[in-house]
C-alpha cells in the first residue's frame, strides 16, 4: 500500500493536465489555436530533430573513437566528454548570447577587411538553441553509446576484423546496428530535457511549447489555455518514450564468449590528429568557452548582491534541494524494498511505475498540472480551520515550498529510484533468507543489512537529485512563494534582464555544484583501467 500511497499524487497533476486537454474550448484557447499553436508545435519538433541529429552525431561519434580507438588523451577524454553534463543548458546560453552581443563589433572590421559583408549569424534563434541543447546533452549518448561499443560491440568488431571486413562496414554493418538501443536510450534522454527545456529558448526568443505555456500562464493569466499547451507538450514526450520502447527492442544480445571488451585500434598521423580534434571540439564549445566567459565576468563584474543578500540565495537552493532529496531517497528506498518483498504483485508495478513516471515529463507540466489541485486542497483546508478555529492559517501548500518540494520529487524520484534500486539488486537475496531464518522481521531486516550495503547507492541519488534540484529552473519560476529565490531564479532573472555580467554569478555557482556529481559518475564508470592496444 505504501507503493500506491507515493504513486496516488504523482499522478494528480498527469490527470489534471489530460482532463483540461480535453476540456471545451475557450475563446483564448481557441485564439492560441488559430494563430500561434502550429508555430509552437512546428518549433518544438524541428528543435527536437536538430538537437537529435547534433547529439547522436557527437555523441556516436566520441564514444565510437573513445571506445575502440588509441590516440593521445584518449584516457582522459573518456572521463571528460561526460563533464558538459553538469553545464545547465540554460547557463550555457547565457554566456553564448554574452559572447555572441560582443562579437558583433567584429562585423564592421570583417566589412572593412574583406570588403564583403560578412556577418556573424545571430545565436538568438532556433538554430543556436539547437547548438546549445545539442553541446549541453550531447553526453546522454555518450555514456550509453560507449558502453555498448566497449563491452559488446567491440569483441564482435574485432572478430569481423580477422575475416578481413573494412573498417568503415564494420562500424556500420556490426557496431552501430548493436549499439542501437543504447544510443535510442541516451537520445530519448536528451531529446525529454529538451522538450522540457525553457531557459534556453525563452532567452533566445523561440516561441516552443514551454514557451507557450509560460507567456499564457504569467502574461495573459490563461490557466486554461496554458494547461491544454502543456497537454500538446505531453503528447510529444509520451510519443518519446513510445519512441524510447520501439528503438529498444531487439536490444537483448547474446554475451560474448570474454566477458572483457576488445583491444583499441592505434591511430597514428593525421588520424590521431582527427580523432583528437573530434573530442577536443564538444569540451570546447559545451563546457570551456562558457565557463571562462561566466568567469571572466564573476572576476570583473559579479552579481551586485554578492554578500548578505547572495547568501539567501544559496541557503534557498541548498534548503529545497535538501529537503527534496532526502525525501526522494526515503521513497526510493520504500519502493525498492517493497518491490523486493512483493514484486509479483501486479497492482505493485503499476504504482512502481506510476511513482517513477515523472521524468519524462517536463517540470513545467508538472507545475502546471499540480497547481490548480494544490490550491483546491489549500482552500478546503484553510476554510475548514477558519469554519471549526476561528484561525487563518493562509496557504499551507501553494503559500510555502511545499508545493515546489512536491513537483521535485514528482520530477526528480525517478533518478533516485534507479541509483536505490541497482544497488539494491545487487544484494544477493541469501542475505534475507539468512536474515529472515533468524527471526529477523522486513525493518529490521532493511535497517541492519541492507541500508549499510546500499550506503554507496543512497548517497549518489542524494548527491543526484540535490543536483537536478538546484539546476531545475521552469517548475521553481512558476511554483516559488513570493520573494523565494534560488539561484538559478536569480541567474534567470537578472539574464532576462540583459545583465549577463551580473547573473555570472549564481549560472557559474550552479555549473560548479552539477560537476560534483559528474565527476563522481566518471570515477564510477572510467576508474577501470582498459584493455591493451593492437596496433593496426
């Protein structure tokens, strides 16, 4: 039952945004209709089709060269290709439309120079918010992509090789065809981030879905309208993870005769030269470039409020970040153990899968979704104090963070989940049968040998999910009580404003903060030490 009980309200704002979807049409909606919701839907598609092609492109192709390929720096590139993770989207933008603002008196002297008139495009503009989804989320696939080419697919490459086949058909013929389920995993992750994205294309002036939404929401106080757009933005994710399921299938192999991956191809000449350039280019652009801009002004300008002021800013993040993340790593654990006392029980994996749904679905949804419910069960409460106390007590939910708290975790316990729930498999089952042998009831069972072994897991999905919180910026815009900001409102804010120079500080703070866990994701994964080399 404690299963049901988590996953009851997570689906409340899922249901609330498909019964407003369906909802008779009002004059505004069908205004939105008639002018402006092809363009939204038109712009969200092509940007999602941009960004696919960008990411699978460098992230095939970094994790193909990391994977099965020798060439100076390769080691650590493994690791660092993985970094432009922790760069929110959001931020990354700011600094390019910073750089981008001041390259423009570059256009005078290349007129004067060439006497052509060349111009620098504008990054303000769909095509520059594909670059910067693309370079920001590009490691998605990455990861993915380089586990199947360096555990799976490169044993089965070698042994084409001895049979004499080229390596261009073997690349497209034996690893790309194997490799295809995870790459459409990692893709279908980065492609739901950028749906849900809204810093990035409402600082660069794309009218998309979650743009939509949000000018309905604040500027015209349409909640309807904006509630049946949020509905079109659902579809499109559901049609992602629909996406997710046909791409994966097939996507069970027979394990290899070794149980080791292939020996790396050594690249020398030119072809090293290459290789090297084609990994140097995504840290460059995704994480270099915009962290010595944001530096460069934190240095010379700052946020004006640095001090006391700033301080209130960090203790917000760090409060609901906190706060979200200890709760989501007491679910997780409550839904991992559950699963493993009774998981042949249908109703069990329906509300396992409820629970763990919210990630694909974009925060601002969420928000949006959780909103009109929230404040039906703030008012009965109130008026049911005032009516049997004779005491206002305002706003308990919408009034407070506990509505922001509660999109978190509907957003954010799926990260949780499966970071608890791998290191729990991991527990051989013997433990409890022993356990269980001895008199020992399911708590004590869980508190005395399983919480100690899981320790490792539980304190990644804290340090993951306290991340995502302090990055997640549209669900904290719409949902923060009055006067509450975090840093990423604060970076938003004073961007939005056209003062880049002063929201470096809080976009670098959070850039900072989400390598943490980055860096501990690549000691994980890459602190194993590969095979040897062939020369070729």
């Amino acid at each position: 039952m404690i299963a049901v009980a988590i996953a009851l309200p997570i689906a409340v704002p899922i249901v609330a945004v498909l019964l407003y979807f369906f909802a008779p049409a009002s004059e505004t909606w069908i205004h939105l209709r008639e002018t402006v919701l092809v363009e939204y839907i038109s712009n969200t598609v092509t940007l999602l089709l941009s960004v696919a092609c960008i990411a699978s492109l460098l992230g095939v192709g970094c994790a193909w060269l990391t994977a099965t390929k020798e060439f100076p720096g390769r080691s650590v590139f493994t690791w660092l290709l993985i970094l432009p993770l922790a760069a929110p989207s959001y931020v990354v933008a700011y600094a390019y439309g910073d750089l981008f603002s001041n390259l423009s008196q570059l256009h005078p002297w290349l007129q004067q120079v060439t006497a052509l008139d060349i111009r620098i495009p504008s990054i303000r503009s769909l095509p520059g918010a594909a670059l910067i989804l693309g370079f920001t989320l590009y490691p998605y696939v990455y990861l993915l992509a380089y586990n199947a080419f360096a555990e799976q697919a490169a044993p089965m490459s070698e042994a084409a090789r001895t049979l004499g086949v080229a390596p261009r058909r073997i690349f497209f013929k034996i690893a790309l065809p194997h490799a295809r389920p995870a790459i459409a995993g990692g893709l279908a992750l980065a492609l739901m981030e950028t749906a849900a994205d809204f810093g990035v294309v409402e600082f660069f002036g794309v009218p998309t879905l979650t743009n939509g939404i949000f000018r309905t929401w604040y500027a015209m106080g349409e909640h309807q309208a904006a509630m049946q757009l949020a509905g079109w933005l659902f579809i499109i994710v559901a049609l992602l993870v629909v996406f997710e399921h046909i791409a994966r299938r097939g996507g069970h192999a027979n394990p290899v005769s070794r149980n080791a991956p292939g020996a790396r191809s050594q690249l020398f000449g030119w072809r090293s030269y290459v290789a090297l350039s084609c990994c140097v280019l995504p840290l460059l652009f995704g994480l270099f470039t915009p962290v010595l801009v944001l530096l460069k002004h934190t240095v010379v300008v700052g946020d004006p409020t640095f001090g006391i002021s700033f301080l209130s800013y960090i203790g917000n993040t760090v409060l609901v970040a906190t706060i979200t993340a200890v709760l989501a790593v007491l679910l997780s654990l409550c839904l991992t153990y559950a699963t493993r006392l009774q998981g042949n029980r249908k109703l069990l994996r329906i509300s396992v899968r409820t629970a763990t749904l919210g990630y694909a679905i974009p925060g601002m949804v969420l928000a949006i979704g959780v909103l009109g419910p929230l404040t039906m069960v703030d008012r009965t409460i109130a008026q049911w104090v005032q009516t049997t106390f004779d005491v206002n007590i305002g706003l308990l939910m919408t009034g407070s963070i506990a509505a922001l708290v509660f999109v978190y975790l509907a957003r954010f316990l799926t990260v949780s989940f499966n970071s608890v729930d791998g290191g729990l498999t991991r527990v051989h089952s013997n433990y409890d049968a022993a356990a269980r042998s001895l008199g020992m009831k399911p708590v004590q069972l869980l508190n005395r040998i399983h919480v100690p072994l899981v320790t490792p897991a539980l304190v990644t999905a804290l340090l993951l999910v306290f991340v995502d919180v302090v990055k997640e910026l549209p669900a904290t815009l719409i949902l923060r009580p009055f006067n509450f900001e975090t840093l990423a409102t604060r970076a938003y804010r004073l961007a939005s404003d056209e003062r880049i120079a002063e929201a470096s500080t809080a976009a670098l703070l959070i850039l900072l903060v989400g390598l943490i866990p980055t860096l501990v994701l690549a000691a994980q994964r890459f602190g194993i030490q590969r095979p040897s080399l062939r020369r070729v």
